[in-house]
C-alpha cells in the first residue's frame, strides 16, 4: 500500500513526537532510579557510621564487622554489599554528611572514583567539573589519573589558596585565555613509547585519530575545525597544524605542534598566524585570537623572552606522553603554596 506524502508527513510527526515522549520518560526513570540508590546507599553508610560511633567500635573491629555484615547481605539480597562497596558506603556518608550536596547528575560509579581522593578541595573540584562538563566515569578517570587539579594550579605558576578554593567551589572557569592553557598536556592515550622519536606529522596524525581524546585533554567548550589549515602570507602558504574554536572564549585556538624543544622564532610564526585569523577569519562576535605552541620541551627563561611583548595571546606549553607522576606534581603544588605562604 503505497502512502501519500500527507500520511508519510503525519507518521513522521507521530514518530518523532512519540520517541521525545519515550526519551522523556526514559530520563525520567532513570533519575529517580538513580537518586535512590544514591539515598539508599547514603542510609547505609549512616548506619553503619552511627552503629561504629554508638558502640565506639575502633577501626579493625568495623573492617571485621562490614566483612560479615557483607556476606549476611549479599546471602539476603544479591550482588551490590560487597566489603568493598560496603566501605564506600561508610566513606560515602562520612565525605557527604548532608544528603543535600548529592548530585542526581553523578551516579554511583561517579561517587565510587571521587571517594578515592581523600582531599577535600581536590574532590569537589573533580565533582564539580564531572557535572559541569557531563565527564562519563571513564573520562573522571582519566582526569584523575591525569593530575588535571595540579596541572590546572601549577599552569600558570600563580597557584595559591584562593586558587585551589576557587577550583574547589567552582570547578574551572573559562574566563580568559590563560584559564584554557595547562601545562603540560598529557597525551597518554596515544600510547607512543615514552623515549620513541616522532615526526609532528606522525603527532598530529595521531591526534586527530584520537580527537574525542584530545578534546577530553584541551578542556570544556573546545570544537574540532580542522588541521593544516592555510594561510597566505606574501604569496607564501603556511599551514597552522590543528584549529579549533571554544564556544565559551568566543575565540579560535591556534595550535603549532612541535616534536622538540621550543625556539623563539616559533612564537614570531605563531604571533603572524594570529594577525591573519584576527584579520581574515575572525567575525565581528569573535574575540581574539590564542595560540599555543605545544614542544616537546622548554626553557622557562627563554620562553618568557620569546612571548614577552606580543600583542597575541602566545602560549607555549609542554606535553608528555605518560601519565606524569601525581607525588611530583603534588610536590610542586606544596612547594608553590609554601612560597605564597611564606610571602
């Protein structure tokens, strides 16, 4: 039976309307499924912290205590009350003493990986971003692993109290060009030898196959344009590596991709790429443009000279090709607020 276009026009709108329906009802459910577990396992770790404080149980009778306490539940109810999960549940009410601060936006799985960091201004960081960026488990995990809270404080060597608050409360905040640099950017997902030479197209290549990834690692409100895009200067094209544009700056992102150390000409290119875009690309809403010149290495004195007095915004930034070692950077980070303290 052949349809009319009337009819297919109609099915069409039944069928869309009836799926936004579905859909609607699906977050519905799944919302409250969520949040009640989240209250469900809140309760629990309650009682067992007020049972532990009521009965003034020391810490090897209460791992003894929720080791028998699991195998009792799991016998009555199944999976979901093993010892592990149990004591998350006790830290869950212990790190969250007021329900209130739950998020339904974050599930449990969320709070599992977020009840492993132990400082408080450093898990609420992660929790706030989790929710303010939509982070799936697995790219919380990523983050944490990471050290995305030292690298955010130590990127522009201001690190400080009122930074690690403003972190802590706020998540991060895009506000300027430099609250959208870090350094360095960890390209760990690439899985390149640590010592493996590299050619800067073989890294951009690879980059772009893994762009889902390297967006995850610029930041919020960074969007793909594209790579090797041309500019005519003089006759002469020049091709910048990778464009991108943030929706949140307004701005585009230049980044020049350099398998060694950085030169001070390569700030002199990078400055002319962004007169072009600033002139040529850029539409009246747009700000200005930024670039970053991403080297295997840097001199911090030399880089200063390099950037020092240009009117762009040039950043030079490291990566690394490992997950950088968190005692390291938390040293960093010690150092840093023991010098502001100290001033």
């Amino acid at each position: 039976m052949n349809l009319s276009k009337t009819q297919n026009s109609i099915l069409k709108t039944l069928e869309e309307q009836i799926k936004e329906v579905i859909t609607s009802s699906r977050n519905k459910a799944y919302q409250y499924i969520n949040n009640e577990l989240l209250l469900t396992y809140w309760r629990i770790g309650k009682i067992i912290v007020d049972q532990e404080t009521a009965n003034k149980i020391d810490e090897q009778t209460a791992r003894s205590l929720i080791l028998d306490l699991s195998k009792r539940l799991t016998t009555l109810h199944g999976k979901g009350f093993s010892r592990s999960n149990l004591f998350n549940m006790r830290r869950f009410y212990i790190f969250y003493p007021d329900v209130q601060t739950l998020s339904g936006h974050l599930n449990w799985s969320h709070y599992c990986e977020l009840l492993s960091l132990e400082d408080a201004d450093k898990r609420s960081f992660y929790e706030k971003e989790s929710i303010n960026s939509n982070w799936s488990v697995r790219e919380l995990q990523r983050q944490i692993n990471s050290s995305l809270f030292e690298r955010l404080l130590l990127s522009d060597g201001k690190a400080n109290k009122e930074t690690v608050l403003k972190l802590s409360r706020h998540g991060q905040i895009l506000e300027t060009a430099t609250d959208a640099v870090k350094d360095p950017y960890v390209f760990e997902f690439l899985g390149i030898p640590e010592k493996k030479p590299i050619l800067e197209k073989e890294l951009e290549a690879k980059l772009i196959r893994h762009i889902e990834d390297f967006l995850l690692e610029l930041g919020k409100g960074f969007m793909f344009v594209g790579s090797q895009q041309r500019i005519t200067l003089g006759n002469k094209h020049n091709y910048v590596d990778m464009v991108f544009y943030n929706k949140i700056l307004k701005a585009y992102v230049l980044i020049d991709l350099k398998t060694r150390k950085l030169k001070h000409t390569d700030a002199g290119q990078m400055n002319a790429y962004l007169n072009y875009y600033k002139t040529e690309i850029n539409e009246p809403t747009d700000n200005a443009p930024i670039g970053i010149i991403l080297c295997a290495s840097k001199d911090d004195i030399e880089a200063e000279y390099a950037l020092g007095g240009l009117t762009n915004q040039v950043f030079a930034s490291t990566y690394v090709l490992y997950l950088p070692e968190k005692e390291m950077l938390l040293k960093q980070v010690e150092e840093v607020l023991r010098k502001e303290s100290e001033e």
